[in-house]
C-alpha cells in the first residue's frame, strides 16, 4: 500500500506542475513566474536576442561561457507537413520584441538541420524590414577539436559558434 501513497503524491506533485507553470512573456521559456530567471535577470545583454528551437537549446548555450544575452524559444522549427507553421512558433511575439527598439542583434541558433536552416531563413527573411542585425551561429567544428575522444568538443564548438556568428544576408529573392 506504501506505493500506493508514493502513486498519490507524484500524481498530486504532477497536477500542481501542471497549474503553476507556464511560459516566460517574453522568451516562452517554462517558468512559474511571469517573467523567468534569464529575463528577470539584470546582468543580460538586453540588445542581443538568440533564437533557438527549445529549452534544451538554452540550457545547452548557458553551459558555455560565450553568450550573456537574452533568449527567445521557438518550441519546435517549420515543418508544413507535420502542420507546424510561423503562428505555432510565436512570430508574431518576436516581431514585436523587436520593433521595441531594445534588440540590436538577433542570433538565430536554430538546429543545423533541413528544417533549422529553413527556420532560420523564414526568420531572417520575415523579420529583415525591422533593420536588426541578424546573425547565424558559425557550423562545424574545428578541425584542432574533431579528434576522436576530445572530451571537450561539444563545449568549445557552442562556445567557438557564439563567438564566430556570422551576419546573415538577405537572399536574392527579398532585393
């Protein structure tokens, strides 16, 4: 019957989750709080936004030592055929955060995948009339870091691609 109990109160601890937690206004991170940590925080580069696909992301950027801005969380990446479109990606928010004024550079750290790259052009295509400064994280690892057993690799490649972003120009077909 013991377990029974232990049943009870994680399904309780899981039904209170639930009720108090919720996305940052501003990033969409989940939070229990109207505005999470990293937003809240006053030691963040205000005029830099970096844009990821998911929390995963910004944990993973925060364990590096090279990005002190703000975030914003996408909660996925385009994919027509699994019917993920701009409005599920919150857009529309971010456009918003810009068109405050506060962002002098957006970052876009979308997942080097099909669907991240197209992400990341949509983004940088849809939000181009803003005039923010839209950068890309640098792909790859260096060849000093690609051996076998470096332990370390995935570190200084997210660390190397905060510091070596590259600007990102607006395709041929917006000119």
């Amino acid at each position: 019957m013991r377990y029974l109990r232990g049943a009870r109160e994680l399904a309780e601890a899981i039904a209170d989750a639930t009720e108090s937690v919720g996305h940052c206004e501003r990033c969409r991170m989940l939070t229990d709080t109207p505005l999470c940590p990293i937003c809240q925080s006053g030691n963040r580069d205000g005029a830099l936004l970096c844009v990821v696909e998911t929390q995963a992301d910004v944990l993973a950027l925060e364990q590096s030592i090279g990005y002190r801005g703000l975030y914003f969380v996408l909660m996925g990446h385009l994919s027509p055929l699994d019917g993920i479109g701009p409005d599920a990606l919150g857009l529309d928010r971010l456009a918003v955060r810009l068109q405050s004024g506060e962002i002098g550079e957006l970052i876009l750290a979308t997942n080097p995948t099909v669907e991240g790259e197209a992400t990341a052009h949509y983004i940088a295509e849809r939000l181009a009339p803003t005039g923010v400064t839209v950068t890309r994280l640098a792909h790859g690892v260096p060849v000093k870091f690609s051996q076998p057993g470096s332990a370390y690799t995935s570190r200084i490649y997210r660390e190397g691609s905060v510091s070596a972003r590259v600007p990102r120009r607006p395709s041929c077909a917006a000119a």
